[in-house]
C-alpha cells in the first residue's frame, strides 16, 4: 500500500506548485518569429494615440509591424473642429511614436464619404472647394517627408457595386471623378514623395464592387489622375469561395502600381443562422487569409508596397465596438488573441512571407 503522505512529502514544493500552474496555464503560444523579420516588404498595423500608453501593446506592435496606420486620429472628424480649425496634436503623437521607433507612418484618410464635417457643409458655395484644397494641403503639407503614403480617398465605389458613392464632396465639388481627381492633385502638390492611394473594401468579397473600383481606377488614371498606389482593405468574408482573392488581386496588379492591404481582419462572425463549427470558421479564416497573403507574396516586389492588420489583438479589433450591427464583442479577427499571444494564424501567415 503506498503512503501518499510519505510520497507526496518526498516532492519538492516547488515542484508541485509547477504542476498546480502547467495544469492551469494557458496552452502555450506558438512561437513565431518576428512578422517584420520574416516579410520581405512593410507589415502595418492600426493604432491609436491610447494604445502608444499600454506598454505591451507598444513591445508587442513594435517588435512585429514596420509600419503604422492611424485607426482613427488622421481623419477629418478628429482633425477638424467645429470651427474649421485644424488639431494636430493626436496626429503628431503617432508621427512622433513612428520616428522615434524608426516605423513608417501611413496616413488615413483625408477625403471619405463618411467623412462630410459638417465645418464642410455649412460652407458657401464660394469657399467650398477652396477649403477643401487647403484642408489637403495643410495635412499632407504637415508629414510631408513624415508620412510614407496617404489614403488620399477612401471608399468611393457604392456598397454593392452598382455605381460610386453620392456625397457631400462629389455634390459640392462636380461629381465622383472630380472631387477624387481635385483630392489627388492637392495631394501631389502637398508631397511630391508619398505614395498616393485610392483605398476601398469588399473588393475580394464582392466581384462586381472590386469590377467597379479597377473601372474607377482605369478611368482616374486614364484622365491623368496622381494615383500612384493601389489600397484593398481586405476585410475578409471568410466563407467567400477560394480563388476569388487571387483573381482580384492579379487584377489589381494589373495596373502596376504599389498595392496596399490596407486593413486586413478576418472575421469569425456569422449570420443569426449560422451552423457552422469553431473548427470550421477557423479553418475558413486561415485558408482566406493564406489567400490573401499567398496573393499579396505573388505579387512583383515593387508592387507589394505594405501589409497592414487592422489591429493588433483580438481586443483591439473595431469589429468588436462596431455599432452599426454587424460588430460581435467575442470576434478574433486578427493575428494576436486578447492576451498578445501569436494565434496559429500568424505562424500561417509567417509560413508564406517566408518564415
Ligand atoms: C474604423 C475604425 O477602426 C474605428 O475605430 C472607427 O470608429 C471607425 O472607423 N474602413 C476604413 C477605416 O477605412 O477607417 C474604418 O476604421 C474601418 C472601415
């Protein structure tokens, strides 16, 4: 008969307490090697002037992303006050975080449909397009030499496709071709060094909206338009079938020009009749999101101007708060889970840019 007081007397503390933890602690994470250590081009993530405060989100963003994306803090509605006058001081945080950890600065965005400030709309119709000039040269001005691109317009193809976007810049300033094309020109005339996009979403998802954006992008060219990048957001709908991430970006490729995976998540979020398994939409997830890095790899290396999360952990993601419904507060759409820990996705992703 075995003495359990005698044996368990004869195991160090230590020891015990060890396994009390191992049979506790979380699964171990799977160790990756740097994002930017493996990609041979820039790897973005978004980022907030409140995130540059929490000290594991900075040693964990600086130690995988080359470059950063403002979530939030270089858009109209943070820049702009309601009295026109223009607030830097958010912006200039994240252009000093990026020069002080030697990490490109992406700027997003000037012009968005989303975006109609109301400072803009209560304009005379006299001062509309003078303000509108002056607000892009002013911010673009200000990193010149700082940012390394711009989202100069962001979203202007409709949400399904059918056509491009009514609002307050196309209405006051001539139509969609002229307020992207006017956008475009202040921007080169503000920075005649960064490169110069036109960014939208659902262009994977939705053949007939990513057909619409390269129709767009033929014709602003054609017109002589300074866009000198290309930007796919990349919000993946996981269950879009395979193939279809690799046909569009071989056809954005097509133009030549830098491209930009400007905003990548995966979300796991389903529809109210969703049947699928965790094991399913995860393996949905990695394969479109392998897709997508497998696309974005393929492409010559003077196109692949950066690859870009939109944000850094789960917790961080946008998909969580989102109020417009379509937001799930458990969604892991990115590479980190909610601890900072590499999820299988990142070692996936790590696999293909050559790690
Ligand atoms: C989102 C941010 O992630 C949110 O924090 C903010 O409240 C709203 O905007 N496409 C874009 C981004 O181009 O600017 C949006 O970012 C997400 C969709």
């Amino acid at each position: 008969m075995i003495d359990r007081r005698a044996l368990l007397a004869a195991v160090p503390a230590f020891a015990l307490a060890a396994c009390e933890r191992s049979a506790t602690a979380a699964p171990p994470a799977p160790t990756v090697r740097p994002l930017k250590t493996v990609a041979p081009f820039a790897v973005g993530v978004c980022a907030k002037t409140g995130q540059l405060n929490d000290p594991a989100w900075v040693e964990l963003a600086t130690m995988h992303f080359s470059q950063l994306t403002a979530e939030w803090e270089m858009k109209m509605e943070r820049i702009v006050g309601d009295d026109g006058r223009l607030d830097f001081a958010a912006s200039d945080r994240l252009a000093g975080f990026c020069e002080a950890r030697g990490m490109r600065l992406f700027g997003h965005t000037l012009i968005w449909y989303a975006q109609a400030h109301p400072w803009f709309a209560a304009l005379p119709a006299d001062r509309f397009a003078a303000e509108y000039d002056r607000y892009i040269a002013e911010v673009v001005g200000r990193y010149r030499g700082r940012a390394v691109g711009w989202d100069v317009v962001n979203e202007p193809v409709s949400e399904d496709g059918s056509g491009y976007r009514d609002c307050l810049w196309s209405e006051r300033l001539g139509g969609v071709d002229a307020y992207i094309r006017r956008a475009f020109d202040q921007a080169r005339e503000a920075d005649g060094e960064a490169v110069l996009f036109l960014n939208d979403y659902n262009l994977e998802n939705n053949p007939t909206k990513g057909a619409a954006y390269l129709r767009l992008v033929e014709r602003l060219l054609k017109a002589g338009a300074p866009i000198t990048g290309l930007g796919t957001q990349s919000h993946l709908d996981i269950e879009i079938p395979e193939g279809r991430i690799t046909a569009f970006m071989r056809d954005l490729a097509g133009f030549g020009l830098p491209i930009h995976v400007s905003e990548l998540d995966a979300s796991l979020k389903g529809g109210r009749l969703d049947t699928r398994s965790e094991a399913r939409k995860l393996a949905q997830q990695k394969d479109r999101v392998v897709e997508l890095a497998e696309a974005f790899m393929a492409l010559p290396a003077a196109q692949r101007f950066a690859f870009t999360a939109w944000g850094l952990r789960d917790s961080d993601s946008w998909m969580r708060q989102r109020q417009d419904g379509a937001g799930d507060p458990d969604d892991r759409p990115l590479l980190f889970d909610d601890a900072g820990r590499p999820k299988p996705l990142l070692a996936e992703v790590v696999k293909v840019f050559g790690g």
